[in-house]
C-alpha cells in the first residue's frame, strides 16, 4: 500500500516542525528566536527588498513582519531606509550582521544534523521531489 498524500504532508510538517523546536533553542543563548533570525537572514540575503517582500520570504504576514522589523529596530539590529518610491528597506547593523552570522553556524550544525540520515544521493533525490512539488501548481 503506497503512502497518501495526507501521511506525506503530515511527514513534512513534523520535520519542519522540528528544525523549528531545535533551532529555536539552539539560538536562545543568542537571545535571538528563529523567527527574529530569519529576519535578519532574509534582509542580509535580499539588501533591496521592500518589506513586503521581506514578509513573503520569511514567511510572515506584512502586519507581523512591520512588528518584528520594529523590535528589531528597538534592539540595535537593523535600520529601515527609504527605498524606490514608497518602498522601505532594511539593512543589518553591525550588531546585526554579526548576530545573523552567529547564527548562521548554529542553524547549518542543526540541519546538517537532522539530514545527516540520509547520503548524498538521497538527500539529492529528495531535494528533486520537493522541488517538483515546489513547482507544480497543484
């Protein structure tokens, strides 16, 4: 009997919720949630992008990520610009930069340890199903 589409889903959002449980505690003695550190990845990664955009690529609404980018004003982390039109960036301060860095170490021993049971091979082939799924319109 193959597995259903529901046990697969099902599957999936275990996983992720796991990273998100080990990575959030592996980031607290940074005094940084994963949240609050996948803010600062996406701003570092995409220097120009509105915060609309930001709030899509981080997997936030727009109301959540303007209260988010706040207190990470508030905390020294990141400032806000004016950008094209009535577009407002956002870039890492120093502080910023240098706690997005540190954990970027933590979050890459985490994954590369929740993968570490699959090879190279299979962790190839599932990047390729996932990425079908990804472009699919289904």
């Amino acid at each position: 009997m193959s597995t259903t589409p529901e046990i697969l889903g099902l599957l999936i959002k275990r996983v992720q919720d796991r990273h998100h449980r080990q990575l959030d505690e592996a980031l607290a003695p940074l005094g940084v949630s994963l949240v609050q550190w996948n803010a600062l990845r996406e701003i570092e990664r995409n220097p120009d992008a509105s915060q609309h955009q930001l709030a899509l690529l981080s997997f936030n609404s727009d109301q959540a990520f303007g209260a988010l980018t706040s207190r990470l004003i508030q905390r020294g982390l990141i400032v806000r610009q004016n950008g094209p039109g009535r577009a407002v960036t956002h870039q890492l301060t120093p502080a910023g930069k240098s706690l997005y860095l540190q954990g970027r170490d933590i979050h890459a021993k985490v994954i590369a340890k929740s993968f570490a049971p699959l090879d190279a091979a299979e962790r190839d082939m599932l990047d390729g199903l996932l990425g079908r799924l990804l472009e699919s319109e289904a």
